[in-house]
C-alpha cells in the first residue's frame, strides 16, 4: 500500500538521521543504547525536519499526540494584503477546494491550473505543493495558499514556477507591497498607519452595504404587503 511505502520511506530517513546523530555520540554513551527518536540535531533545518518526518510516523502509527494549534487569523498574519485581497484569495480557494475539507490537493490544483490556462505536469504539480507545503501533507491549506501570493508579491518566486503562473493568472492584485515592503522605518509607520485606516474603511464599508441590502429587502417586502392587501381588499 501507499501509504506502507511512505512508512518505510520516512523509517529510511529517520535512520539516517540517527546514524549520524550516533557517529558522535559522546564517550559515556553507546550505540547500543535505546534509541529514542531525535528531536533536536545541531539546532538547525535538519532537527525540524525529523521532528517533522517523527511526526507524520507518529501519526501513521496511531500514536500521535494531538497537538494544540492556534487559530490562524489571515487579516492579522498577512498584514501586506487588504481584507478584499484576502477575500478574493479566500474565494478562489474555496471555489477550487472541491473536496470541501479545507484543502486543495493534487487533483485539484491540477484543475486549477488547467483553469488558469497553465496546466502542469504530475511533476511540476508536486514541486508546486512542495515548495509551500510547511507542514509536509501534500496538498495546501489556505495558510500555505496566502503564502503563494506573499512570495510573489515579494518577488521570491521564479518567474517560470507553477506557483508564479498561479499567482500571475489569478484575478487577484498582490503587486503592491505593503508594509513588510517598507524601506525604513518612517515609511513603515506611516505605511502602517495607512493600512489601519484602510480596514476601518473596508469594514466599514461592508457594514454599509449590509445596512443597505437589508434595507433594500425591508422595502421590498413592505411594497409586497401593500400590493398584497389592495388585491385582498
């Protein structure tokens, strides 16, 4: 089965792991102590990465522990973009997020990309999951898809990569950097400041247009009840 085979894989890599961790094990320990699984090695990208791969056997094995996870609030993470920005991206997600659990997978970004006018390979598919997939699922949350837009508008992204097509394509404009754009630090404030206003507006904005459409609806069904009493009477 698949997912044997990704066992085994993630088993290889973590054995790599503690081989090399063991090659300088210190003169008081032995390699013929208990292994335990290795959560820190050298402080570095290697220590995140197998605590990341310890996880996913962790969970594969039934044995995970559930982890406490803070509620992602993108208004407040992704601070370069305006409210409608991010809710045009949220609209798009969920408009390719045919599954309706919260993710786009592999199918799913390949027919957003065939939507787009852009279809890619199997291949060019997974590296375009790989490349922001931080938490190694193999498809995207919303967190990673507003990551897309983020490395684009910073310009972190290679002109011919999916993830650029993705981001160029979409009816979405993140070409003007916000704050984290900001060259100093006045400019930054005064960015800053800009950007707060603005969602107040936007806020307000919508809070308006709310009062407006109920309004609307309110009229609507008054005129109703009048018309409906003149052919009653």
């Amino acid at each position: 089965m698949a997912s044997e085979e990704l066992a085994r894989k993630l088993q290889r890599r973590l054995d790599v792991q503690c081989e090399s961790s063991e090659s300088v094990l210190p003169a008081n320990k032995t390699a013929e102590e208990p292994r335990e699984k290795a959560t820190v090695v050298n402080g570095d990208a290697t220590s995140e990465l197998t605590a990341k791969l310890n996880r996913r056997l962790d969970i594969h094995e039934g044995t995970a522990k559930p982890v406490q996870t803070k509620v992602f609030n993108p208004y407040t993470e992704f601070k370069e973009f305006s409210r409608k920005q991010i809710k045009d991206m949220e609209k798009m997600f969920k408009r390719f997020d045919s599954g309706k659990d919260g993710f786009i997978d592999l199918m799913e970004l390949k027919l957003m990309m065939e939507k787009l006018g852009a279809p890619q390979t199997h291949l060019g598919l997974k590296n375009m999951i790989k490349e922001v997939d931080e938490d190694y699922d193999g498809k995207l949350s919303f967190r990673e898809f507003l990551l897309i837009f983020r490395r684009a508008a910073a310009g972190e992204l290679q002109e011919e990569s999916g993830l650029m097509a993705l981001a160029r394509l979409s009816e979405i404009d993140v070409s003007t950097q916000g704050v984290l754009g900001a060259r100093d630090f006045f400019e930054a404030k005064v960015q800053a400041l800009s950007v707060g206003s603005k969602f107040e507006a936007e806020i307000r904005e919508e809070q308006e247009e709310r009062k407006r459409q109920e309004l609307e609806r309110k009229q609507r069904r008054a005129a109703f009840k009048e018309l409906q009493s003149v052919f009653c009477s």
